[in-house]
C-alpha cells in the first residue's frame, strides 16, 4: 500500500479514536455549566455578600463574644465527635466484618440510620431519650449527676450520633479487603493480638480512618436539625454557629450571616485540606 492510499485510512483511525465518546464536548460543558450554578455561583455570592459592610464590619461580626462562643462550640463539638467516633466506628466495622453473630445484619443497618433518619426526627428522639426525666437522662443524672441535654454534651452526643456512619462506611471495605496473611505471619511469629492490631491492622486502616474522620467532621460541623432541639441554644453556652446564621436571617442581616458562614467554609476548609495531606504523606510513605 502506497503512502498516499494510507493517509485516509489514518485520518479515519485519528477521528475514531478523537471520537470514542460520542458528545464528550457536549456532556463536559454541560456538566462544567450545571456545576458552576449550583456550586461556583454560590460560593462566589457567600464570598461576595459579606463585604459589603466593610473590612471593619465584617471583622466586627467576626469577633463579636457570641459568634466566637458559637464557633468553638461548633468546631470543639465537631473535633471531639468525630475524635470519639475513631475508636466506636472501628469497634463497629471490625465487629460487623470479621465475626458472625446473631442480629449483625441489624446492626449493619443500624449503622446507616443517621443517613436515612430526617435531622429534626433525630433530634426529637435524642432529646426525649437525655432529657431530665428521659430514659438515659434520668438515670445519668441521679447516679453520675450528669445533664445530657441542653448543654454541650448534647451538641456532642448529636454530632456523634451523625458522624459515626462515615467512619463506619469508610472503614468497612477497607477492613474487608484486608488480607490475613499479615496478621498470620505476625501471630507465628510471636506477636499477641494487641501487638499485630496495632503495628499491622491499624497502619493499614490508618488512611481510611483519616477520610472517615475528615468526612464526619465536615457532616458534623455544619449540622444544624440534630441540635436546635438537645443544644438548648443559650447564646454563649449552647448556641451553634449554624444556629446564630438562622438568627442573623432572621433579623435581615444577610451580611453578616455570610460572613459567618464564610469564615466557616474558611476555617473547614482549612482543617480538611490539612487532613488531606497528611493522608497524602501516609500513602507516599507506604509506597
């Protein structure tokens, strides 16, 4: 075959494989266009809106004794529920994926509850169970003299409540995909069972539990529903941050309920972009 009768049959092969995808052009504008108006333009109005009080006003906003005491109890909550739900959610995955027992596939779907249950129905229940005169409430406050409900605790045993899913799930497939054969070689070689958990199961589980924890912590600090009715809402003592936007709304602060929101998207991202690094680190490391 001449060179010249070969050139259309390049040309044809080229735009075959240009044109593996039918409408790929099409499908990835449209998809860049969807994206940018339910997400971008958003963002964009969040980072926008709050300046148009000023640098001073926003920064008074920001540094008002609420809004502070609102974002420590929001991002504290937040950190130490899902700093709690590491321990449980492994205890829960590890159960679920290497022992049979009676009752594990309801405690499998127990584990997607949160996902499934409306907020505000979450919330309701957790009040009536850790009221003062609820079913765990009552009994905690006469023997330990502890108040659940309508307190810090409360924010925190609601975040709980909805970030323990996301480490559960997270870890979960990792744990069932892990091989035994590590963990034989560490039993023959002397090694007790604490001993192969933590120097063979855990370093392997370790960037997985790293994204469950950076997903529930993102759940968590922005949860509003599971709160409102636990927290009590005091300003200063049990107010979330989410809690003071609705209020500025309300009051048609709209700039100052951006600025808060904004400084909230700042300081998560922050937190996740730290996690997702270290994450990164570990990866190398293991490579």
């Amino acid at each position: 075959m001449s060179a010249s009768a070969s050139l259309p049959f390049l040309a044809t092969a080229r735009s075959s494989r240009r044109h593996a995808l039918p409408g790929f052009n099409l499908s990835l504008g449209l998809t860049l266009a969807w994206l940018g108006l339910i997400v971008l333009v958003p963002l964009a109005a969040l980072a926008i809106k709050p300046w148009e009080i000023g640098v001073g006003g926003v920064l008074a906003v920001l540094t008002d004794a609420r809004v502070l005491a609102a974002f420590r109890l929001s991002f504290g909550a937040a950190l130490l529920a899902a700093l709690v739900s590491v321990p449980v959610g492994l205890l829960i995955a590890w159960t679920v994926t290497r022992y049979r027992f009676p009752g594990r596939r309801l405690l499998d779907a127990l584990v997607d509850l949160p996902f499934a249950l409306p907020t505000a129905v979450a919330g309701l229940a957790l009040t009536a169970l850790f009221a003062p005169n609820g079913w765990l409430g009552a009994p905690l406050a006469e023997w330990f003299g502890w108040r659940v409900a309508f307190t810090p605790a409360g924010v925190v045993v609601a975040l709980v409540f909805v970030a323990l899913p996301f480490l559960v799930r997270t870890v979960e497939p990792v744990l069932r995909d892990l091989p035994l054969d590590a963990e034989e070689a560490a039993a023959t070689l002397g090694a007790t069972r604490l001993q192969t958990i933590r120097r063979v199961v855990l370093p392997a589980l370790l960037p997985a539990v790293i994204t469950g924890f950076g997903l529930g912590f993102a759940r968590a600090v922005g949860e509003y529903g599971s709160i409102i009715f636990i927290a009590g809402n005091m300003p200063m003592v049990s107010e979330i941050a989410p809690l003071l936007i609705v209020v500025k709304l309300e009051q048609f602060d709209y700039a100052g309920a951006a600025g808060i929101g904004l400084a909230m998207l700042l300081l998560s991202f922050v937190i996740l972009l730290a996690l997702n690094l270290w994450q990164r680190r570990l990866r190398r490391g293991r490579a």
